[in-house]
C-alpha cells in the first residue's frame, strides 16, 4: 500500500489486482485493499457494503464450492479504474464449470477499492447457481 497522499501509478495498481484476485482464490483478502466506505456488487453475493462486510464476503466465497479458482487473463488500468478478465473455474456438486468474470473497480489514489462490481456471464452463472 502506498503512503498517504502518494498516488499510485495504473501499473502499481495493475500488480496489487492481480495480488489480490489469486490471493481472493485462495481466501486470503487483505483488509487495508479496502476503503472503509468500499462497496462490492457482484453475481454470486449482492451488493455489500463496508470493507469489513466486503472483506468478509470475499473470504467466503472460495469456501462456497468445492473449488473456487480466478486467474486473471487481463488486467487493464487508469487513474481511478481497474478492470480485470478473470477465467473463473467453479467445482460444485461433482460438478465443474469453466466461465469468464469481469471485475470493474474504482480505486482511491493509494489503490484501495471503492467500488467493486464482479460479474459472471449468465450461463454460466446459471450453472453455478444450480448447485
């Protein structure tokens, strides 16, 4: 995490998502990522709101399903946006399902998420959703 009032650069922010999302795939979620007013609306939980409730929320969902695997196939970045094309595998019931997952996040300057939306293409949401 950057210092108070250090501004990170889209690449610095590009490195901690991809940090993160292997390490969401594993449970393992850093609280200080989060802002404290972070809000996360996503295909699987709802919206949520508050970076203990969001950070809660992501260690759960690995814990959901047999297995729960995220790896970013790209990850892009600006001043304040970072989104990521995740390939998301989800064992559920004996069941496997392979999908794409799109991440869009706003960040603050020190890179810590304000706004997350984490979205699964509708089939296969389907799919998962069934178990």
């Amino acid at each position: 995490m950057a210092d108070a009032g250090t501004k990170l650069t889209p690449q610095q922010k590009i490195e901690m998502a991809r940090k993160a999302i292997e390490g969401t795939s594993r449970g393992e979620v850093n609280p200080e990522g989060f802002a404290r007013e972070a809000v996360m609306r996503g295909s699987l939980m709802g919206e949520i709101k508050g970076r203990d409730a969001v950070v809660a929320a992501l260690k759960k969902i690995p814990t959901m399903f047999e297995e729960f695997r995220q790896q970013p196939h790209a990850i892009l970045a600006d001043n304040d946006h970072v989104v990521a094309l995740i390939n998301l595998k989800v064992k559920s019931g004996g069941k496997t399902v392979k999908a794409q997952q799109v991440m869009v996040v706003h960040t603050n300057d020190q890179g810590q998420v304000t706004e997350l939306w984490a979205m699964i293409e509708p089939e296969a949401l389907k799919q998962i959703q069934k178990r």
